[in-house]
C-alpha cells in the first residue's frame, strides 16, 4: 500500500476539471527514501502541511517497493523527492527518473558527488566559496604523488602540503563520519575522535597522536569556532534557515533539553552566508540541502554538504519548507497541468509594500529607536564606609589608581556580600560598636545582594569612590557623618538594583516584535490575534512576510542596545518576537544583540549632562513656590507652549499643595505597608517579582524621607521616583496592596512628572537642542549612515536592477532590506524627538506654519505626556525604481511614532492627527461615509481625505530628493501633499497577576493595507492590527462622543 494522502476523500472532491469527469486535478508528489527518513518527524511534519495545498496530493513509496520492485512498478508521480542514506538504491532511483521523467525536487546524479567529500571540496572551489585550506591523501590512486605523507611531532606533511597541529583529519567518504582533531604537544598533545552521536556523546579525547595509516583522507587546517558549529538548512537557492550548536570537537558531550534534544541556538546569518547558501544549493542541485558552516577569523567557510536534510525540531521551519516547496512545485507543474492556481507572493519578488500616500513602493531601510520595556523601580542607596576590608576591595580592583571601582561581576558582588555579612556578624557580637550606627545600611546591603538567590550584572551593582575628607550627607540615602567637621578618608560604597526587565515587559517587547513584521513585505494582510499566539500571515496563510524575507539573502538585521540590563533583554524579546524564536532570552541576546557602546552610540554627553543640571535648577525653584501658577510662571516653565504641560499646569495649580497632597498619600501608603508587613495574615503575601514587604517599605520609605525636607522644602527631583514607583505598584501590587488611593497618588504625581520630566531636558527651544544634540548626535549620525547607503547603493546598480522580478540570477547579491533597530532608554526617545521637532526638518518657521501636515504632526506630539515603556520611532526609506536617480520622487522617508505602552488607569491617549490616505473609493462612495461615527464599518468603508481620528499614533510622511540633498537635513518638498496614517505598533499595559503574567487582551483598531489604498478599521471592530488598545477605555471615549 502507498500512503495517499487524499486517498479517503478524491473521489467525492467537489472540485472537478472543466471535462466534467469528477476527478480532481491535483499534482501528485512522491517520496521516495527508506523508511526511516521518510517516516521521521520533520519529514511527517512537512508532509502534513503539504498536503494543505489544494491541488498536492501526497504518495509515499514502501521501502519494500523501492528496494525490491522494478521501477517499471514503481506508481507514477508528477513530482518527486528522492535522497541517498544508508541502504538506498540510488541508481534504481535514477533509472526512475529516466523512465518517468517528474519534476526532481533534489538532483540524482549530484547526490553520488556529495558522497565524496573530495568532489565536494572540488564543487565548493569551483564556485568560489571559502574552504579550509586543505590536501588530500589519496592511497587508492595508482599516482604515488596522490598519496605522499610526511609525519612529524607536531606536524604532518601531505603531499608537499605542510599541516601543523591543530589540524582535521577526515575520510574521504561522506558516509564516514570518523574524524579526528590532532593537538600540538603544547597543549597535551592526542587528538579528538568525532563520531555519529551515540547517546550522549559525539566524541572522545584519545592519547593517540599519529595520523591513521590505512584509508585515504582530507587534511585541513582546523578553524577556531570558539566551541560552536553552524548548521544550515535551503530550501531553493532563496532560503537559509540557520542553527548554531556546541560543536562536537569541545569535549564530546552533547548538550540536550529538558526533552532531550541537542539543544540549538538561533543564528542570523550574514549578507555573504545567505550568499553561500544560495551558492551551495545550486552548486549542488539540491533544493532542500544542509551544510555546516565554520566561522572563524572574522570568515566563513564551509566545510561539509550534507545534502537532503531537515531541521529537527522548527514549527517555523517546517511552516516554510512546507511552504516554499508547495509553491515551486505548483509554480513548476499547475501551468502543464491546467491547475487554475495563482502565483502568491514568493521570495525572489522584490519587497514591494504600500505607502502611506497610497502608492507601491520598494522598502529599502527601517530604522527604529525603541525605549526598553516595563521595569522594577530604580533604587539606591549609599553608605560612608571606613573598614579596611572595603579599602582592600577598592584597591584590589584598581580604585587607588581611578579614584572609583564598579562591581557588576558575580565574584566580585560575592566578596562585598561576604564583608556585609562579616561586618553585621561582628555588630551582633558587639565587638565592633562604631558599626552599630551602619547596622540598618549594612542589612540592607546584605538584603540586596541575596535577593533572587544567583547574581547578575544585569540587576545589580556596586560602585565605590573614594572621599579623601570623609563626604557630606545629601539626602537619606546618604549616610555621611558630622559634615561640619572634616573627616579621616573613607568611601561612599553606592549599591544600585532594580531597574530590570519585568515579564510583564518581555511580553511587550516580544509582542511589539511580532506586530513590527506588519511592515514588511507579505505582512500587510489582515491579522487576528488570540492571546498573545497571532493566527493568519504568521500562521501560515498565502504571503511570505518578513520571517520569510529574513531566511534570504534580503533581509539585513542589526540589532544594537544600549549595556543596562533591561535594554538588552528588551532587545533580545523583540527580536524573539520579531523572528519567531523560541527558548530563552540569554542564547538570543549572546547571538544577536550588539552592544552599542563600544563607540558611544548610545551614551550620554558629559556636556549636555552639565546643561541639564542647570535646567533642572532652574525648574525645580520655579516648582517650589506656594502659589498659584501666575501667567509669567506658566512662561518661564513652557516656553514653547506644550499642549501636555498646560494640561498638566492646569491640574497642578500651585506646586507646593500638589505637593504636600502627594506626601499626604505617601505617608497612607506607608501606613498600609506596615501594618500589612505586621500582619500575620498578609505579612507573608507574595508581592511582584518576588519583592518582599520589607523591601517595599524600604523603596517608600526613602522616597518619604527624601521628598520633603525638616524645612518643608520638596525635593523635585524626586517626582519622576514616585511617579516610577506608584506606577508600578498601581500596575502589579494593587490587588495585594489594597490601597484605597492608589490612583489619587497615581494621577497627582503623573502630572507633576509630565512638567518636570520633559522640561528636566530644557525647558527653551535651544535649550533642548543643546541637550538633544549632546545626548544623541552619534545615533543621528549613524542613523543617517544607514540611511545613506542605501541610497549610495541605488546609484551603483546597474539598469536590471529596474525590473527585479526576472532577474533570478541574483546580479546585485548586496542589494536588500536594512533594518536597524536600536534599543535605549528614555533620554535618547526624549531627544530624538526635540530634534525632529525643533531641529529643522522644514527649511524655515514659515514653512511650518503654512505646511497642515506638518502642523497637525507637532500638535499630535505636544498632546504626549510621556514616553512610555516601548515608545518607537521608525523611519521608513522607501525608493520607486520607475523614477529617475535625481528625481525628488525616488525616494520616500516615512518618520512613525508611538509613546509606546499604556498603564492599567488613564488610559486615554491623546487624539491622532492627520489626513487619511485619500482613496479611490472616496468618490465612488461619498455618501457612504456620513455613517454615524457609532458604526464599526468594514474594510471598505470610505473616509473623506482629512478626517481627524483618535489614535496614538504620529506617521509623517516626506520626500526626498535624490542623494545630493542627504549631506544636509531632509527638506519637505509642499507640492507634494503629507498624510498621517497608524503608525505601528501600540500596545496595553495590562493587569498582570505575580509569576502569571496573564494578559488581558483587548480588541482596538486595526489597519488593512490593499494595493489600491489604505483602508481602515474603527475601533472595536472584529479586525486587530497594529494597535492593542483596552476595550473599556475606548468605550467611554465614544460615550464622551
């Protein structure tokens, strides 16, 4: 019996063919392999998604047919897949093929070459791609010169070929997988035999030292990998999926999971890897093809072509295999069958997606610079210190020279908690009474330090400085002495934690990964989610996307953040999320996440950190007086009128009162805290994050102490520190803590922040370009760079590149999508943004003035009061290859924004701005669009061209003109008219429950993109694209309505 998948069901199929004879027309695809390879899991995997294809139909051949059979009996297929492993009678197979003559989906005759790995070395060379430099010893040839060997201690001679150790010794069968690594008596000498994997192991270290006498061999330089392999998976020339593993030569042991798989970590490949695996795969004729890649010495270099083979354990990959397969196989074959099927969007298609003023052009470069995620309140706290095991420390670790040390590495974290527990050890023996005093500071120390049970760099730090006259007490974080008197030497140890990725923003940041590949192209379909698994594009319906896109030699990704904790596993959950990765963050990020401070990209000036204190100076004095706002002060805070902060002036009155009201409320929350602490009842609820009682009334225990002076001065410089932490308790402690006012002290310090947090970067226009310009001009010139060079590309290629879809022989392999994401902190969003507004995108004021879209732009920004958790910008470079290079209209530059994340109250967003792509459908329907704006209407309901929407979202849309103008900033051109439209991506910040992390999912607006227009979905509507917004909150929006 053959396995057929429609075996059940092809006889009463509805679809008939146009003779009326009720059979189906469908291309049959046979498989035809042993037993083992064609029952295994990834090959049932992807035959069950083969088999959705409506005109496929699955027939899998016996072994006992292959092996024993003629081929004359064999059944007869459109299509067929056929690959050697042990036992297999290619040659029967090949006979097949010319009896037959299907669509071979791998190519017979090549897979005898792959057998011998000095043929493939020859193939590999042939085509120009990197191998180890490498002889072969070959002692079956009658040519004495073939098999020449010279073997010394530490080195081997082949035929004149001079190897020195470490070097690779490797049969020359492909189906002999016993290879040894030979080690130089420097290191130990002996060698290391690799072997197919037998339980646990893929090989063993042997004393033995001198090469094998009999058998003929590759010799090679062995390349330094650091202790990793990369495997590689086509599927057509197009597509490289990549995995990399512990390599088998580190010490043999095969690492697994929990289920016991080799465990494998995500790999990006490089723009010249895809280029490699596009090289292999027709090199070889073979469609679906591993090879192992080496990389080393900033090189890659191919070192084994394992032909047919599948990735073990990827529902990714299975999708796409499945996928791509189908398509070749119904693109090759539905045209001679008479198969009415439609060619979908494939891989060699250039990237072509709609636009915000409606037209198609080809993405050429997106840009984004993302805030990190939800995070634990930042806290610190420093102590004056004096012991000698301090000063031993500090000097141990290169303070005597620096005058300060930071502490991040584990050990070093470990011997500062050994010193706290020793000091405390020797209070409570009372044999060091002058610590008595340090007592509560030293527990706290030691408190901090054993929290979560392991250390990390990325939560926590310790950094000391050296005071050479003692140091004055500041604030109650302090613990300075008489300040009056000068003092012996001491440091001032400062402990820093919090500040770390919650899982409530891992969530954000993964789902904000998967919403982002909506702009690329095959994801401007429509998409509906449950939860937080989406079902349609990314599930495996018609359209490639962007995790398509990125298998190819396409799609070239960087992601860079900046060295603080949270941002970096803010990165890597994006890019799990963007990607479809699986498994932990710590793999991702070690692969694919570049530290962005090697050359200060994402660092903060020393200059402008200097301004900033005197803008700060001066607002805070501005924000202690006890009065109302007079209209002068409302002036000097505002000066360039933000519609946000004269809402939040407006609400606030008189500082001090609004002040004294959240002091009020603190000392209620703080009451609740310790009674809750006392109480045998709650004292020993779990808390978020597994925060404790006491270490809760220790964070509000020092923000009590520290707002307000023994003077009755308020210190505004610790209003963003209860804003923090009020938000994230009101976030994910409310239902424990209880506390009746919560959202009072919520909304009073949120409006004291949205003054004091912007305007703490400059509160004039060119006090906020100073500012800006200090903070993040590298990442403007970088962004500009990668800007820039794709544009610089656009002139180097030649006229094929105009008609891209036939151009299959790849002619300008360095063409693609450049993405570049950058993950940083909220001071780079803040400045970002001041330059875009204020730095002179249109050529004068004048301009501005007059220019409505760039108008409602401004005005859709002044109404942020924050940027939140996950806040974007994206710039979107676009290019129509119809136009001329010097054309103004070749290029088209899209600015995104969203103020990210919202919280669990106030979650009414400022109303969007900005005209709606104007669509054909306008004038054929007019009247249509006088619905009532109650209605959820469809994907094609109109919209007249200018109608305001509330959204949260800014899309500015301006052209460029050609590369002469990027040696200065973009001009908008005001013949061409600007449109706003959604901007991706929006998320909620919903209730989470500790270690649950359940989120509530709720349905908002959506965005369809069509190839005739844009058309958009009211809130509540059935449809969920670009934004998650709380159902509820849109609701009383429409009530106000």
């Amino acid at each position: 019996m053959f396995w057929d998948s429609t075996s059940s069901s092809s006889g009463s199929d509805s679809d008939t063919d146009d003779g009326g004879t009720g059979a189906t027309k469908q291309v049959v695809v046979g498989i035809c392999a042993m037993a083992k390879k064609s029952q295994s899991k990834p090959m049932r995997e992807i035959l069950m998604r083969l088999q959705e294809f409506q005109y496929i139909r699955i027939l899998v051949f016996p072994e006992e047919t292959i092996v024993s059979k003629p081929v004359e009996e064999w059944p007869i297929v459109d299509c067929l897949i056929s690959f050697h492993s042990k036992g297999f009678p290619l040659e029967k197979a090949l006979q097949y093929a010319n009896l037959r003559h299907p669509y071979v989906i791998n190519n017979l005759h090549m897979q005898y070459d792959i057998q011998d790995r000095r043929k493939v070395y020859a193939i590999l060379e042939s085509q120009g791609i990197e191998i180890p430099r490498y002889a072969v010893l070959d002692r079956d040839s009658p040519d004495p010169k073939h098999h020449e060997l010279i073997e010394s201690e530490d080195h081997v001679e082949v035929n004149g070929v001079v190897f020195n150790k470490p070097f690779v010794e490797k049969p020359v069968s492909a189906e002999d997988h016993n290879i040894y690594i030979y080690y130089p008596t420097s290191a130990g000498g002996g060698s290391q035999r690799l072997f197919r994997k037998i339980g646990s192991r893929s090989s063993v270290y042997s004393p033995e030292s001198r090469v094998r006498k009999t058998g003929s061999f590759i010799y090679e330089d062995f390349m330094p990998t650091d202790g990793t392999d990369v495997k590689v998976y086509t599927v057509g020339p197009d597509y490289a999926h990549a995995e990399a593993r512990k390599s088998p030569a580190l010490d043999g042991k095969v690492e697994r999971d929990s289920e016991g798989k080799e465990i494998r970590y995500p790999v990006i490949l490089s723009n010249a890897e895809k280029l490699i695996s596009r090289k292999v795969c027709l090199a070889f004729k073979q469609t679906v093809c591993g090879f192992d890649l080496l990389r080393a010495n900033g090189k890659s270099f191919v070192c084994d072509v394992n032909g047919f083979s599948f990735v073990k354990n990827s529902n990714k990959y299975y999708d796409d295999c499945a996928k791509i397969l189908g398509n070749m196989i119904l693109r090759e074959l539905a045209p001679t069958l008479h198969i009415p099927w439609s060619v979908p969007f494939q891989l060699d298609d250039p990237p072509i997606v709609p636009t915000t003023f409606g037209k198609m052009m080809e993405l050429r470069c997106v840009v984004a610079v993302i805030r990190h995620g939800d995070r634990t309140p930042k806290q610190k706290m420093k102590v004056e210190v004096r012991h000698p095991k301090f000063f031993e420390i500090f000097e141990k670790y290169g303070g005597k020279t620096d005058g300060a040390v930071k502490l991040k590495r584990p050990k070093q974290l470990q011997e500062v908690l050994d010193i706290a527990r020793f000091l405390l050890n020797e209070i409570e023996q009372r044999s060091a009474p002058e610590l008595a005093e340090k007592q509560t500071k030293l527990e706290q120390l030691k408190s901090v330090l054993e929290m979560y049970g392991h250390f990390s760099g990325i939560n926590r730090k310790v950094q000391m400085k050296y005071q050479p006259k003692g140091r004055p007490k500041s604030s109650s974080s302090d613990d300075g002495e008489n300040q009056n008197s000068p003092a012996d030497p001491s440091l001032v140890l400062i402990v820093k934690w919090g500040g770390e990725l919650t899982p409530a923003g891992r969530i954000q940041a993964e789902e904000l990964g998967r919403i982002f590949r909506c702009m690329y192209p095959g994801g401007q379909g429509r998409h509906y989610y449950v939860g937080l698994a989406p079902i349609g594009e990314y599930a495996g319906t018609q359209g490639l996307g962007l995790l398509r896109l990125h298998s190819t030699y396409r799609h070239d990704l960087k992601i860079y953040a900046s060295d603080e904790g949270r941002v970096q596993m803010t990165a890597a959950a994006f890019a799990k999320g963007l990607l479809a990765l699986e498994g932990e963050l710590t793999p991702i990020l070690v692969q694919m996440v570049k530290s962005a401070n090697t050359n200060g990209l994402l660092d903060n000036d020393n200059e402008a950190s200097k301004y900033q204190d005197i803008a700060k100076a001066r607002l805070h004095s501005l924000m202690q007086q006890d009065r109302d706002f007079t209209a002068e002060d409302r002036t000097a805070i505002n000066p360039c009128n933000s519609i946000s902060i004269n809402m939040a002036l407006d609400f606030v009155k008189n500082p001090v009162r609004c002040c004294e009201r959240v002091q009020q409320l603190i000392h209620k929350l703080m009451a609740i805290v310790r009674l809750k602490k006392d109480d045998p009842k709650t004292r020993d609820a779990t808390l978020y994050h597994g925060e404790t009682w006491e270490l809760m009334g220790r964070r509000w225990g020092k923000i009590e102490k520290d707002f307000c002076s023994k003077n009755n001065v308020f210190d505004i410089s610790k209003i963003p520190d209860i804003y923090d932490c009020i938000k994230y308790d009101l976030q994910h402690n409310q239902h424990t803590l209880q506390f009746d006012q919560a959202e009072d002290l919520y909304i009073n310090s949120k409006y004291l922040a949205d003054i004091v947090i912007p305007q703490e970067y400059g509160m004039t226009m060119m006090e906020k370009l100073t500012i800006s310009q200090g903070i993040c001009t590298p990442l403007l010139k970088k962004i500009r760079a990668d800007l820039q060079r794709n544009i610089e590309e656009a002139g180097e290629e030649n006229v094929n590149r105009l008609n891209p879809r036939y151009s299959h022989g790849v002619s300008s392999p360095g063409r693609h999508v450049r993405t570049r994401l950058y993950f940083t902190s909220e001071s780079h969003l803040h400045s970002l943004l001041t330059v875009l507004r204020f730095g002179g995108l249109l050529s004068s004021q004048e301009d501005a003035s007059k220019d409505e879209q760039w108008r409602r732009a401004m005005e859709y920004v002044s109404m942020v009061s924050e940027i939140n958790y996950m806040s974007q910008v994206v710039i979107l470079l676009y290019e129509d290859p119809t136009k001329d290079p010097c054309s103004e209209e070749r290029f088209h530059v899209e600015l995104h924004f969203s103020p990210g994340v919202n919280c669990c109250v106030q979650k009414n967003l400022p109303p969007g701005p900005g005209f709606r792509p104007h669509s054909r459908n306008d004038v054929r329907n007019k009247s249509s669009s006088d619905n009532s704006p109650t209605d959820s209407p469809g994907p094609s309901s109109p919209y007249r061209c200018g109608e305001r929407e509330n959204t949260p979202f800014l899309y500015l849309s301006l052209f460029l003109s050609g590369v002469h103008h990027y040696d200065r900033p973009p001009t908008l051109s005001h013949q061409h008219l600007l449109r706003t439209k959604l901007a991706p991506p929006q998320l909620s910040l919903t209730d989470m429950e500790p270690g649950k992390c359940r989120k509530k999912e709720k349905l908002g607006p959506g965005l369809s993109n069509s190839r005739d227009d844009l058309e958009y979905l009211t809130p509540l509507s059935n449809k969920v694209g670009w934004q998650m917004v709380e159902e509820e909150q849109e609701g009383k929006r429409r009530g106000r309505e």
